[in-house]
C-alpha cells in the first residue's frame, strides 16, 4: 500500500509552518486566483492511519461545503485512483495537493507549505510524479527506517487535529473570499441606486 507520502526533506519552495501559517498561505492562494477553479486533492487512504491525512481533509472540506474537494474517506485519491484522477484534472485549475508525510522529530505536527508540487508515495517508493500547483504535506510523524510501519502506528489523534486545521484553513480562507466579493458587489449595486 503506502499510498501517498513524502519524506520530508525540506524542498527550497516549502517552508515549514504551523496552524496560523497554514492559514496565511491558503488564504493568499485562495485571493491571488480569485474567479479562478481551485481544486483540492486530498491525496492518501483510510486504510492507514498516519496516510489518513489527506482522506479525512477532503471529508471535512465537503461537510463545510467547500467547493472542487478531491479525496475523502470514501472516495479515497490513494494509489489505485490517483493516477486515473489526475488524468481528469483541467488544465487551468489550480490544485492544491494535500498528502501527508513524514519527517523529522521536531516538524512532527507541523506542515510544509510550498508553492510547488509534492511527489505522492515518495517515502515508500511510490513511482508517481509531482503534482499540484502548490502543495500542503502535514508531517504525521518521524521518519523511520520503516515508512509504511510508521504510518500505521500514526497516532489517529494527531491526524486528525491536523486534518482539522487544514480544513479549518481553507474553509475560513473560502469563506472570507466569498464574504469580500459580496460585500464588494452589494458595494457596487449600491452605487448605481
């Protein structure tokens, strides 16, 4: 199995934050294509617990009624489905990848935001090519001699707090830009009256 993961090897692009640098990313990827299709492709299975990540994001995003979700808990984007998937990615969207991973003991927790790809399964030898137009990897746990091990004694605990504050970040960053383009239309429709 081991469907999507990567070792986190710090790439130049991504810079490893917490909750609220979640947020300030997402929210300034969410502005800076305003009008524009943005998909979020939760990659991983519910069959492991630490590669859960992905899965459970997708899920939350669809019960906070956030548009263009890719991968939940029951409809997986895991090794069997993610080459198929991206294949009916439009061209012109923006993809955000979410996909957990693992790292180093002090960035277990935190996430690594990057204004790039991410490469799926790439710490248990996956073979599938980068994808996204950024990329958000939550580092569930150590990196280990034994990735596929690791991920399943992840603890369920701690995937699922991160799920929470990833979905927390784009649903409120969503939300804040559906609020502004409102107010700035009823701005708008009130000049002309």
């Amino acid at each position: 199995m081991g469907e999507g993961h990567m070792i986190d090897c710090k790439p130049d692009k991504a810079d490893r934050v917490d909750a609220a640098g979640l947020q300030a990313f997402v929210s300034r990827i969410v502005s800076d294509h305003e009008g524009k299709e943005i998909i979020y492709l939760c990659i991983g299975t519910d069959r492991s617990t630490g590669d859960s990540l992905g899965p459970l994001v997708g899920s939350l995003l669809e019960e906070r009624g956030v548009a263009g979700v890719m991968g939940t808990l029951r409809i997986p984007c895991d090794a069997n489905t993610l080459p198929r998937l991206a294949k009916t990615l439009p061209d012109d969207a923006i993809i955000v990848a979410i996909d957990a991973c693992l790292g180093r003991a002090e960035s277990v927790g935190l996430f690594l935001a990057s204004r790039g790809p991410l490469v799926p399964a790439r710490s248990v030898n996956g073979g599938f090519g980068a994808i996204g137009t950024y990329s958000i990897a939550g580092v569930v746990n150590e990196n280990s001699l034994k990735p596929y091990w690791t991920l399943q004694s992840t603890s369920l605990y701690r995937v699922m707090r991160m799920a929470g504050e990833i979905a927390d970040a784009i649903a409120s960053a969503v939300a804040r830009q559906a609020s502004q383009y409102f107010k700035s239309n009823a701005e708008r429709m009130g000049a002309y009256e």
